[in-house]
C-alpha cells in the first residue's frame, strides 16, 4: 500500500474501540504503511426506513454513538456519522480518491451480506482493498463443522465440538490501545441529533454493559426464573458490539459453564443463519412449511396486548411491550403458545418480537422462534408443548413476576383462558401430524 492515506474503519454492529478485531487490523495495517485510521458510522437508510419515529434500539445506537464519539475525541480523533445509504457514501468517498482501504468486522445476516459484497466490488473497482474481520462471534461460519465437513444442523454435537476447539488464541482481545497512533487527527463533529435523522428520543431505559462476578456464578441457579435478576441482560450489548464477545466468552469460561453454553447457542443461531439464509423466511425444516396456520387477526391481538388469560403468557407480553425485554424462559412459553395452542404462524411472532426486543438479533429471534415452533434446529420433536400453567407453577411460583405485569390477575378482571390447554395441545398435535405426514 502507498502511505499518507486514509484507511477507512466502518463500525456496524461493534459499537466500541477496545477489543474491536477490525479496528485493530485496519490500525496495524495503517501504521505499518504510514496511513492514518478514520472511522465511520453511517445510519443506513435502507434499515431506518422502515422504522417507527420512535425506536428504542435507534436511541441506543445514537446514545452509544454518543459515546463511542467521546472515546475518539479523547485520542484528538473523530467519528464520521453519515445518514444515507452506504452504497451511496463510499461511491463518493471512492471517487473523490479518499480511500486507501476500507476494514469493517464480518456481519452474518442476509441483507448485510449484500450490502458488504456491493461496497467490495464498488472498492475492488477503485482498486481499493476491503477486509472483513470476524468480530461478533467466537466461531463463525465454517470454524466449527461435523466430522464430514458439513455444519451441525443439531446444538448438542455443535457445542461439544465448539468447545474442544475453544482455547486462549480465540479469547484473547485485540490490543486496539496500542495503535491508536494511526487514527486521523481531526477536531471531534457532533453526532447528528436524533430528530436530524427522523426519531423521537426514547427515554434511556436500557441495562448497562456491566457483568457482575456474582450474577455469573448463581446464573446455572438463577437464569430459569423471570421474577429474579438472575440473567445478565447483556444481549442489547452483544448485539450492537458494545461490549466484545470474547471479554464476555473469558468471564463466562471463568465461571459459569452454563452463561457460556448460551453464548454457543448465540454462534450456533449466526452460523446456521449463515449457511442456511432460507431460515429468514421459510421452516428450517421445509415439512414444516406445510402446517396450515390460522389466519386469526383477533386471536394474534390478544396475544400481543398479554390479554390470553394465560398469566405467564401474559406478563410477558406486557414486560415486551413496557421495556424492549423479555425472559429467556418466557420467551419460550409465549413463542409456544402463539405456535402450538393458537396454531398462529411463527413468522407473525417472531416479526412482532423484532419490532419490540431491544436485544433483537435476527440470527437470535428467528432461530428461537423456529424452534419454538418445531420447525428448526430442535432435536425434540414437535409434541414438545410447553403447558403455560405448569410453566408458571414451576418458574413464578410466587408469582413474583406475574403480580409485577399482571396486577389484574386473581380479579374479576383478568379473563379466562382464551383457549382451553387440553383442547388447544390436541388441535396443534393433530395438525402438525397431519400437515407432516401428508406426502
Ligand atoms: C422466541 C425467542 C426469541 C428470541 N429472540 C432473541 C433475539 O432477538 N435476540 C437475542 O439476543 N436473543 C433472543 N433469544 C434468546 C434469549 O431469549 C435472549 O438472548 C435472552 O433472553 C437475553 O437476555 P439476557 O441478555 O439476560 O440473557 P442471558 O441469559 O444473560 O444470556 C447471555 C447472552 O447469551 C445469549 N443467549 C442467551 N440465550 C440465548 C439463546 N437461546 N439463543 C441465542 N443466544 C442466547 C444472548 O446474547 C444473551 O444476552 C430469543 C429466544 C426465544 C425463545
């Protein structure tokens, strides 16, 4: 490479400068050719778009932004915010011979596969280099496959094999702070505002990138019952690269086995979204795309407003809708119940979680609703129906959580079951059975 010019680092989902790979590569790569190191941000309109005015994960990306910012201009560098399109930004950054390279970090997802592969070909073009780093997962992609070269379709053997390979090298962070020589000097430019871009700000009502020892330790305990704080609530932090992966991994592997089989299922979810890209809108399963759901507006309302007269159910739908967040367990049951007991399409649910979890990942959502619903990387078989009663009796005895989101409930208020359970769990196995053994 030539020296004295700009090697470009666009930051996606990996909203920090410590521990950060492609950072960290495009530094190393600068310093060594005399170039300097500008990052960049761009507020891509084709994802914005579509988006209400006000969107709680917006206001934590311009809040974290905020301070990423703040982070650059304590080494007397800047963060460039762009709001358009990429495809549009690096034309122009392009063609006004502005670029020695471009680094950015790997990102799994279908859409962003094609944006990245766009903005490769318009820099091979310029005949600019454009390197993708793996950032956001331990083991991507092809790192982790069967005996015979293929991926695992199944978590159980994966994690077992994602284990044996894991050691130091892949927990080790990237020294960034040692190569921050090599970014731009420039005054620091204020992040547009979010009404600049077309939001309401959201109160900031989102958890902190903190992992307590403590929580880590009691999680194998505590990570089953909504009405604790026994999980961390770090996935908003995951998934917008707020905090790395692999200082996560380190803690976890420290001490607790069971945060750090979650952290497998979260690669395992990435690499099966990157093999299998039909997942996004058909059955992992494709037997399972013959179910014939209901098409029932009413029913699906009430299940999005709490209101099934099922209590479980219900706070969480309620929590979702109040805070951006619901419990891992809960999760579970509500996915089960709109899939099983309404026989309501998984698509519709897991559409509705992408538009209110503030830790949404496509990988993540789609993958627990497939499984949820029988149709996807799941080794038990579909008659797994979670009873939502019993559910409550063994994880909210207390009912802790449910008082918290539910006050009505015991009252005159709150209404029956929508569906009986007996009744309903019939109709899904009968269903399913048909639909998947008819040729
Ligand atoms: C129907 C359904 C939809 C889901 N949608 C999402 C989603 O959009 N985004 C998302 O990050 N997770 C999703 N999950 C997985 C899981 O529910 C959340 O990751 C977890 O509840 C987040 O809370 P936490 O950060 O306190 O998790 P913790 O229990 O503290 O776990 C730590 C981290 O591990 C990862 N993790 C935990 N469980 C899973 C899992 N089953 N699959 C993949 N990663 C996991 C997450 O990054 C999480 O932050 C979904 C699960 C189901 C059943």
């Amino acid at each position: 490479m030539s020296s004295g010019g700009t090697i470009w680092f666009w930051h996606r989902r990996d909203l920090r400068i410590a521990d950060n790979a492609g950072l960290y590569a495009a530094l190393k790569d600068a310093q060594s050719c005399g170039a300097r190191v500008q990052p960049v941000f761009i507020f891509d309109r084709h994802l914005l778009d579509g988006l209400l005015r006000r969107d709680r994960r917006v206001s934590f990306i311009h809040h974290s932004l905020e301070e990423l910012q703040a982070a650059y201009a304590a080494q007397g560098a800047t963060l460039w915010v762009h709001d358009g399109t990429p495809a549009d930004f690096w034309q122009a950054q392009l063609a006004a011979g502005n670029v020695q390279g471009i680094y950015a970090n790997e990102d799994y997802e279908p859409y962003a596969r094609s944006r990245d592969t766009a903005v490769a070909k318009l820099a091979q073009e310029a005949g600019v280099r454009c390197s993708l780093l793996k950032d956001h997962v331990i083991f991507a992609r092809d790192e982790v496959l069967t005996q015979a070269r293929v991926p695992y379709t199944v978590f159980t053997p994966y994690s077992r094999s994602w284990l044996a390979r894991l050691d130091a090298f892949y927990l080790k962070p990237y020294p960034v702070e040692q190569y921050l020589g090599a970014l731009a000097r420039a005054e620091p430019r204020p992040v547009p505002s979010l009404g600049t871009i077309g939001f309401d700000p959201h109160p900031a009502d989102w958890p902190g990138p903190q992992v307590p020892d403590d929580l880590l330790r009691h999680y194998g305990r505590t990570r089953d019952f909504p009405g604790q704080p026994g999980t961390s609530r770090l996935g908003v932090h995951l998934r917008f690269g707020t905090l790395s992966i692999r200082r996560v991994a380190s803690l976890a592997q420290e001490l607790s086995s069971s945060f750090l089989n979650e952290l497998i299922w979260r690669d395992f979810y990435q690499m099966i979204l990157w093999h299998f890209p039909h997942v996004v809108h058909q059955a992992f399963k494709p037997a399972y795309d013959r179910i014939p759901w209901r098409d029932s507006p009413e029913d699906f309302a009430r299940w999005c407003a709490g209101e099934t007269g099922y209590p479980l159910v219900d706070a969480g739908m309620r929590e979702l809708t109040a805070t951006g967040y619901m419990h891992n367990r809960v999760r579970m049951v509500v996915a089960s119940f709109l899939t099983k007991h309404l026989l309501i399409d998984w698509r519709l649910g897991e559409a509705w979680f992408a538009g209110q979890l503030l830790d949404f990942e496509l990988a993540s959502n789609n993958g627990g609703w497939q499984w949820a619903a029988g149709s996807g990387c799941d080794a038990a078989p579909y008659f797994r129906i979670f009873n939502p009663e019993s559910q409550l009796q063994k994880f909210d005895p207390q009912l802790v959580y449910v008082r918290r989101w539910v006050p009505e409930y015991g009252t005159h208020r709150y209404p029956q079951p929508m569906v009986p359970h007996a009744a309903a769990r019939q109709r899904a196995l009968d269903v399913y059975k048909a639909a998947l053994n008819a040729l």
